[in-house]
C-alpha cells in the first residue's frame, strides 16, 4: 500500500490530537459531575433538614396545645365540667392557631365537646352532656367566634366518648400513657359521610386532686399537613412526603389524598381507622410510585434508619436526589425529599459546554497547524514532482519550481532546476540546428527550387510550392516546361526548355528573365526566375540553384499607375473647368449685390474690394489699396467708420452707421455694415441709400402737401362761416354775399380735391371695372374739347383739333377725363393768345391694319425741367409747389391720367422743351385684346 | 391809437377773412399783402405792430420772408406770427426755431384770432371791444 506523503503527515498527528483533546475533554467532565454530586448531597442533607425542622415545628404545635389545656383543667383554671366556659376557650385557641382542625375534650362523667374548623370558616361544635336525661351529641354550625350555633341534624345517640372507637378507644388509650400520645383518628367533625384522617395528640386530664378527670386533645387533618408540605416546597422541583416505616402514607406534597375517603352504610367501618390508611405504593403520581419501588426494592427495615439516607433515581431519562430523614423520636415518621437532579446540574451542565467549547477550539487550532505544517512541507515537493512530470512528458516549457525555506527541500530543488536547464538547452541547441536552413529557405520571400544536373528537382521551398503545385516529380531539363506548366508571356506557347534560366544554370550560366508565365490552377502568374549554378571543386556543375517570384503585383501596380495618370489628368481639367465655372458663379453673384464689399485689415486698408461702383466712391479708384479706407473718406465720416471697425473688432458684433455727404455738388445716403471676419479683418458692405431716402422725403411732402390742400378751403370756409355766424357783418349785406360766396367757392374746390383723389384711389386700386366698348375716336376728341371751351375763352387760349375717323377700345367717360385734364394743364400752362393743339394718328408696327391710336395735347407754356418729365405723373407731383394753387388744380391730374391710360392698356408720356412747351401723348388699342 | 397789423397771404380768401376778424373783432387796423414779396416791401414801407404771416406761399414762402424781415434791422423788431396748414411736430419745431412770436394752425376760428393775437403778443383784451 502506497501512502502520500500529506497522509502520513497529517493522519498520525490528527489521531494524537483528537486523542488528547477527548481524554482532557473528558477528564474534565468527569472531575466536575464528581465534584457536583458531592455538592449535590451536601444540599440535600441541608434542604432535608430544613423541611424536617419546620414540620418538627409545625406538629409541636397541637402537641403544646394539648398540654397546655390539661395542665389548665389540672390548676383549676378550667373545669372539665364547665362545657360553656371551654366552649369559648377552644374557639379563642382555634382563632390563635391556624394549623390546628380542632380541639377536643371527654371528662370521666362521660361528657364531650369539639370545636373543629369546617371548610368555609365556619366552626362546627359537637356537644354531648351526657346526663342520664340527654345522651344526644348535638352538632351545630356557627360562626368563627363560635357565636350563632344552627343545629344541624341528626342528633345522633350512639356516640360514647369512652368507646369511640369502638375496639380501640382513644380515651382508654390516653388513661394509659399518662405523658400523652399520638393517634391516627377518624373524624366526623364535617358529618358522618366525611369521614377524614387527623393526627391527634390525647392527652388524660387530672384534677386538682390528682384524679383522672377526663382526655383532651388536639387535632390536625392529614391533608392539612399534606397542605404544609406542599406550601414548604412550593416553587421548587421535586416532592416531599411523610410515610410511616411500616409504608403508610402520612402526607404528601403533590396534592393527593393520603387515605381513603369513601363512606359505607356501616358507620362502626365508618370510622375505623386501619381500613383507611394507604401506604405510599398507592400513590397515583408517578414519581412517588417510582420512589416508593425504590425505597422498599431493599427489604431493609425502614425503622432502623436513625441518620439521614441519600440515594439517586432515575426515572424517564432523568434523575433525582432522594434523600430519607427520620423525624423526632415520639412520632416514628420518614420523611422523604426527592429532588431532579437538572436543579444542580445546571451548573455542571455549564461547565460541561465551557470545556467541549474549548476542547473544539484547541482541536480546530491544531488541525488548522497540522495541515499547515503538512501544506509546507508537502508543498515544494509537490511542485518538484510537477516540473520532473511535465519535463519527463516532454513539455516545451517546464512550469517554475517554488523556492522553500526548508534547507533540504531548497538544495533539492536548485540542483534540480540547473539539471533541467542545462538539458532543455541542449535540445534547443540541437533543434535549432536541424531546422535553420529549411526555416531560412522557406522564410525567404521568393519561391527556390534546387536542380540536379539532369534537371530533376531536389528541393522546394514552401513558397516555391505555391506555384510549382506539382512539387517534387520526376522531370529531366526537356521536360520541365510541360510538366510544370510554364509559357512564353502572354501567349499559349510552352517556353522553350533550353532558354529557361534553370536549364542554363545547369550549363554553368547565370540567368535571369521575366518573359515567364506559369499556369496555376488555371491562372497564369507572370514570373520573374533568376538561376546560378553551384559547382564542385573540379568545375563541374552540382546544382542549379532557381529563385523565381510572383510578378502579377508589380505588373497590376504598373497598370494601375498608368491608368491613375491619365485619370488625374482628367480630373484636373474637370476641377479647373468647375472653379472657372465657381469662379464665374461667384462673380455674378457679387454683381448682383446692390452693395460694395470690401475686405479691410485692422490697419483700414482694403484687403479686397467688389462692386466699387455701388457706391459713390469719392477717393481715387486706381489707388484703393494703397491708402487705408479713412483717407477716401470725408473726415467725419472716417471716424465714425474707424470707432465702427474698433467696435466689430473688439465686440465680435455687427456694427452699422448711416451718413450724409456731398459729392460733386449732389447729397448722397449711404449705409455701411460693418460685419467681423477675424480678429484682425471685417467685412464692410456699403449701400447707396439715396433713392430710400429720396422715397421718404417724398412721402413727407405728400403728407404735408395733402394737409395743405385739405386744410386751405377748409381754413377758408370755416372763417367765412364763422364771421357769418358772429353777426358782424349783419348790416353790411354785400359783404355777407361776399362770405357766402367764398364758403360755396371752397367747398366746390373741397370737393373737387375730394373726388381727385378718391378716383385715383379707385383707378389705382382697381377696384373700378371699366367698361370697355369700342368708340369713335372723333366722339371723344369733341366731348373733351366742349368740356374745356369755356376756360380756353376764358384764357384767351385757342385750340385747335384735328380729329381722325377711327375705333378705339375704351371706357369713354374715362377718356373723355383724361383728354379733358390733359387739355386743361395745357390751357392753364399757357399764356393768353398762345395755342393749344389736339391731335389723333394711328399707328401701325406693321403695315395694316393699326393696332394702337396715339392722341397728343400740344401746348405752348413754360415747357418741363428734363428732371421732371417722369415725377409730374405721380400724386401732388406739380412742376412748382404753387401751381395747384396759382392754375386752381388739384395736383392729381396727370396721375390720374396715367391710372387712366394704363388701365386701358396704352401708355402715358411727355416731350418737353423749356420755354418753348410741352406735348403730352398717351396711346389706346384700337380692339380689345 | 390802434394797432397795425399786416397780414402776408397768397389765398385771397384767407386774406379776406383775417383781416376782417382783427378789424372786426380785434379792432385793430388791418392790410394785407398777396406774396412774400409785396409783404416785405409794405413792411418796409411803413410802421407795424405786427404781422401776420401765411407760410405756404408760391416763388417766396413764409419761412424765406421771416428770414428776410429779420436780415433788415428796420423789420427786425416787428412780431411775426405764423400761419400754417403744416401741423407736424416736426414742422412745428422747425418754425418755433425761426424765432417767430408765435403760431397759429389752419383751420381756425374768425371769432377768435384775434384773441391768439393779442394773447401772443401780451396786447390787453377788453371784453366788451366795441364792434367796428
């Protein structure tokens, strides 16, 4: 049988351990339940001897009672006659000792008297005066000072206090022991169908005279000493009683009845006393059975006991301290303590954990030593035995052996470890020199094949396999190009044996050619193959040594660089089309801009500048770059635009200024925006706001123009009707005419204003539908004519027509408006005597027929400023701010000639020369659209 | 002696009925001029009180007379007060800044120009002015 070294080890020292530790473990249990048990005995003997000294006590009592009233009754203090006067006395002794059931008294004439204690306080008295007339023992119930007596029935007349009971009469008994005795009785006290058990002490009473005078006595109930015990061991385990050495039962703790209570017809059974004892083997309780089987299992004579006797029982698994003690010498009582020993085991129990507690802990210690020791030791070894395993198993790398402090085992296991390095080095020498070559043949990049002279391969490198997939198979130098698949580049053609460069090595050329494809798997790889012969020492060639590689890589990189060439061509001249194209883009889109841009530096000089012609640049074009942007600027300006630069700069933020200034006589708007690029360069956008400012200020005027117009017959007719109104004027009739006159006047000229501008409002708006029809142009001519005649005769302007028989598509009344409002400047322009003219031609883009009528009002007046010739078409738009008031119009005349005239789908315009007069012509189709 | 006041209107009718509210009511001694140009000739012409002076007007406005009246130190002291239909704010501020005694917004009422009149220019006002 083989044993690991752990096993030896560890076993023997766990058996010595486990050992050890059970004999202490159990030496120590042994000492200590030894040295409790002694002490369980001393306890015992203590507990025993103070049960017995308070029952001593306790039956010392009836015993000094009952002395005491004979030794009354012999001085005369009492009369054993006197059943009134003892009466009493036995209430007051009953009331002053609580133990005692009853006291009784039998003189010599026969009489008796008991006073007993019922069950509920209650008193019984039993009187027998036994005079010759009344033999009748009465019994009567009263109260705890014997007072309120109640008969109770029968009165019974068999009852003789000298022969009660009838074969062992007390009272003889007590004539006989003149120092008193003890008696087991039966008494009636509680009826005749109660009979219980008192232990009674009768003592024979003499008078004064020494002559026997009669027995008292005193009782107390076997269940009321049963009562003592159980209140003497109450809280306590275990039991006491009291047995008599024959085994009667006397009394006991556990609460049985210690005699037999039953009744019988027979009363002389009755109160027989030896029927009714039990002895202690009748005990219901278990224990006491058991310790009654115990005390009587020996036949020894129990009433030989004179010291206290100690014993232990065991009964259902636990055990008991039974200790008998004889009690004082005139009652030949036992009395019997039975304890469990758990009460005084619990101490040992204790101690018994405390030591296998211990036991366990020294026993988990040593076993956790032992195994570590064992763990030490074992340890290296085993890792030893490992690394001679794995080295005998051939393993590459032999796991590291663990350094001990064990002196032995360290020697050990060095010289091993310098053993296995020195072999593992030897193999790797030897290895490594077997495989140099073959691993260098096959870790070079390039297929290598080697040739004997007659052209058989020898060997071939793992690369070489690769494309000579045939490997090493017979084939002489006229075979190899069949056999091994090779071909002139690019064509079908098998290469000729004797060009190929192996062939020549074997004739003692060196070669080298790339014009060699091989098929490999139905692929042709082009080759590159460089050959060199090996000779011996004579000259002659052992080996053709050919080192050949795959070129398909290089000749596709080739291929691929030319074909990247030409496309990178391509691509440039695509991407310098689209930047030309991006650069034109760009362009058109800066010129769309209505604004200069320009990029300026920190410094204020332009970086680059668009649309220069945006703005009004009032420096010199041609050298823009050279000065900084403040020096093309008027001086207020150019620091208001620095302070913005400054600004953009530092705050990142869009900054924007407008200004004022003059040029070559003219006002100019501009805006500038100055918008951060870097932190050193802003973009600056200039805008030409002039024309903005131009439609405001113009808006203005129109506003100011209006209120005026609006505002001047109103000032007029509200003074003319309020001088009315005052009666001022009331007794100067003419000039009250006068007011009239003038309010009528202005309001007519309120009107007129009125309705100019709501017509125009309508016209422009659209909100008029004109109905159209065709019209004889002749017709509208002389309506507009006769509507002007009387201001021309007026103006003493004359007016000459020459009208044309033709159709035009309109809205008449309209055009007869506008002829009239056109007709009417023109007169009013003119100066008296001069000429107005009013014509119509047709005119034709193509031969025939016309397409548009063209009417023209010729005048001779002032002529129109060329800056003017448009702005007379718009709203209040007067050559002279005066003349709407100097030639009564309304300033909206001509504007509502052109809504007119557009709206029928002509157009509206002026020729003008100044000083000489003014042609206004307006066209209209000659047929709807 | 009753006060002399010229008034400088293009529109006759306006002419018409402030001169006859500060002859009427005012009973101060009114005439009148139809263009800035024959207003600045009678204001050199003779001795007035004040003038009452249209702004609006055609070849020479109100605005070019004041400047004319205050050029001439013989016309310099004269109060000059405006008549205008421009009622802007901007306008009114453009006038106050002449130095003008006062102005007085078309439309307004005949019965009472002639107490705007004489509130601006501190003259005292009797409640019951005799009529004519």
């Amino acid at each position: 049988m083989k044993i690991s070294l752990r096993t030896l080890l560890i076993g023997p020292f766990l058996l010595q351990v486990l050992g050890i530790t059970g004999l202490v473990g159990y030496l120590s249990y042994r000492s200590g339940q030894r040295a409790v048990e002694s002490m369980a005995s001393q306890l015992m003997t203590q507990t025993g001897q103070r049960v017995q000294d308070s029952l001593n006590t306790y039956l010392q009592i009836p015993k000094r009672v009952t002395q005491v009233n004979g030794e009354l009754i012999q001085s005369g203090q009492l009369n054993s006659d006197d059943l009134t006067t003892l009466e009493s006395h036995f209430v007051q002794q009953l009331q002053f000792f609580p133990s005692i059931t009853g006291l009784a008294m039998a003189n010599e004439a026969g009489a008796f008297l008991n006073v007993a204690r019922s069950n509920d306080a209650t008193l019984i008295i039993r009187r027998l005066k036994g005079t010759p007339n009344d033999r009748g023992l009465y019994r009567y119930q009263t109260n705890s000072y014997g007072q309120n007596p109640t008969l109770l029935e029968p009165v019974r007349y068999d009852f003789d206090p000298h022969r009660d009971p009838p074969h062992q009469p007390w009272y003889e008994a007590a004539q006989a022991t003149p120092d008193g005795l003890w008696r087991v009785v039966v008494t009636l006290q509680q009826g005749q169908d109660k009979p219980l058990l008192a232990m009674v002490r009768f003592n024979p009473v003499y008078n004064p005279q020494g002559q026997l005078a009669g027995v008292v006595s005193t009782g107390i109930l076997l269940t009321e000493i049963s009562a003592f015990l159980q209140r003497l061991v109450q809280g306590h385990q275990g039991q006491v009683f009291v047995i008599e050495p024959n085994g009667n039962w006397v009394a006991t703790s556990t609460g049985e009845v210690t005699f037999d209570a039953q009744t019988g017809p027979n009363h002389a059974q009755n109160v027989a006393v030896q029927p009714r004892r039990r002895t202690i083997q009748q005990s219901s309780h278990g224990l006491t059975q058991a310790v009654a089987k115990h005390l009587f299992a020996h036949p020894a004579d129990l009433s030989q006991i004179q010291q206290p006797q100690f014993s232990v029982l065991r009964l259902d698994r636990q055990r008991y301290f039974v200790q008998i003690t004889p009690l004082q010498a005139d009652l030949n009582w036992l009395l019997v303590t039975v304890v469990p020993t758990a009460q005084f085991m619990e101490d040992i129990y204790a101690n018994l954990a405390r030591t296998a507690l211990l036991c366990a802990l020294a026993l988990l210690g040593s076993i956790g030593l032992g195994l570590w020791t064992a763990e030490y030791i074992t340890k290296p070894i085993l890792s030893l035995q490992q690394a001679t395993q794995a080295f005998t198993g051939g393993l590459a790398v032999v796991p590291p052996t663990q350094p001990t402090h064990i002196e032995e085992v360290e020697a050990l296991r060095q010289q091993f470890d310098q053993m296995v390095g020195q072999l593992v080095s030897s193999f790797r020498t030897l290895r490594d020199r077997e495989n140099t070559l073959a691993t260098f043949l096959n870790g070079v990049p390039v297929a290598i094949s080697v040739h004997d002279p007659s052209g058989q391969l020898l060997f071939l490198n793992d690369k070489g396999r690769k494309l000579l997939v045939k490997g090493l198979v017979e084939a002489a130098s006229e075979q190899l190009s069949e056999v091994y698949q090779l071909y002139v580049a690019g064509t079908d053609q098998l290469y000729p044996t004797e060009q190929l460069p192996v062939v020549k090595g074997l004739r003692g050329i060196t070669d080298s050619t790339n014009d060699i494809e091989i098929d490999v798997e139905g692929r042709r790889v082009p080759l590159e193959v460089h050959t060199i012969p090996v000779f011996d020492s004579d000259g002659q060639v052992l080996y053709a040594i050919n080192a050949f590689q795959d070129i398909t890589e290089r000749r596709q990189a080739e291929q691929l660089r030319a074909n990247y060439e030409r496309e990178l061509e391509q691509r440039v001249a695509e991407q310098t089309a689209w930047l030309v194209q991006g650069e034109i883009t760009q362009q058109a889109l800066i010129n769309a801009i209505p604004d200069l841009l320009m990029r300026l530096g920190r410094a204020g000089v332009p970086l680059e500048i668009y649309n220069l012609d945006a703005v009004n640049w009032i420096g010199n074009k041609a050298e823009i770059y050279q000065k900084t942007m403040y020096e093309n600027l008027p001086p207020d300006i150019a620091n208001q635009r620095q302070r913005c630069v400054e600004a953009a700069l530092t705050t990142g933020t869009i900054q924007r200024h407008e200004y004022e200034f003059s040029f070559e006589g003219k006002i100019y708007y501009e805006e500038a925006r100055i918008v951060p690029v870097t932190q050193d360069e802003v973009l600056v956008v200039v805008r030409d706001i002039s024309d903005r400012r131009k439609v405001d200020r113009l808006k203005d005027e129109f506003i100011a123009i209006v209120s005026h117009e609006l505002r001047t017959p109103l000032t007029a007719i509200r003074g003319a009707l309020g001088i009315l109104d005052s009666g001022v004027l009331n007794d100067r009739p003419e000039k009250n005419q006068h007011m009239l006159k003038m309010s009528l006047l202005n309001t007519e000229r309120l009107i007129r204003l009125v309705d100019d501008i709501l017509n125009l409002e309508r016209l422009a708006s659209g909100k008029v539908k004109l109905v159209k029809e065709l019209c004889q142009v002749s017709t509208l001519m002389q309506l507009a004519v006769d509507g002007v005649e009387a201001i021309a005769l007026e103006a003493a302007v004359i007016l000459y027509v020459n009208p044309l028989e033709a159709t035009v598509w309109a809205a008449p009344d309209t055009i007869v408006q506008a002829l009239t409002n056109l007709l009417s400047n023109a007169i009013k322009f003119s100066t008296p005597g001069s000429k107005v003219w009013l014509k119509a031609e047709a005119i034709a883009p193509s031969p025939n027929p016309p397409a548009f009528i063209r009417f023209s009002v010729t005048d001779e007046g002032r002529g129109i400023p060329a800056d003017r010739l448009e702005a007379i078409f718009d709203r209040f738009q007067q050559v002279d701010v005066s003349d709407s008031r100097q030639r009564g119009g309304t300033g909206l005349g001509l504007a509502i000639c052109k809504s007119i005239v557009e709206q029928h789908g002509g157009e509206l315009w002026v020729e003008s020369v100044l000083g000489q007069g003014s042609t206004f012509y307006f066209t209209l189709p000659v047929s709807p659209p | 002696m009753s006060k002399r006041i010229l008034v400088i209107d293009d529109e006759l009718d306006i002419r018409d009925v402030v001169c006859l509210s500060l002859e009427e009511f005012g009973g101060w001694h009114a005439t009148s001029a139809a263009s800035g140009q024959e207003g600045l000739a009678q204001a050199q012409a003779q001795v007035w009180d004040a003038i009452v002076l249209d702004v609006s007007m055609p070849d020479m406005d109100g605005v070019a007379v004041v400047k004319q009246l205050q050029a001439n130190p013989a016309t310099r002291s004269i109060p000059v007060i405006l008549l205008t239909a421009r009622v802007l704010p901007s306008d009114l501020d453009r006038f106050t800044a002449l130095g003008v005694a006062g102005i007085i917004p078309k439309p307004f009422d005949p019965v009472k120009v002639w107490q705007l009149v004489a509130k601006i220019l501190g003259w005292p006002t009797e409640v019951d002015q005799p009529k004519g």
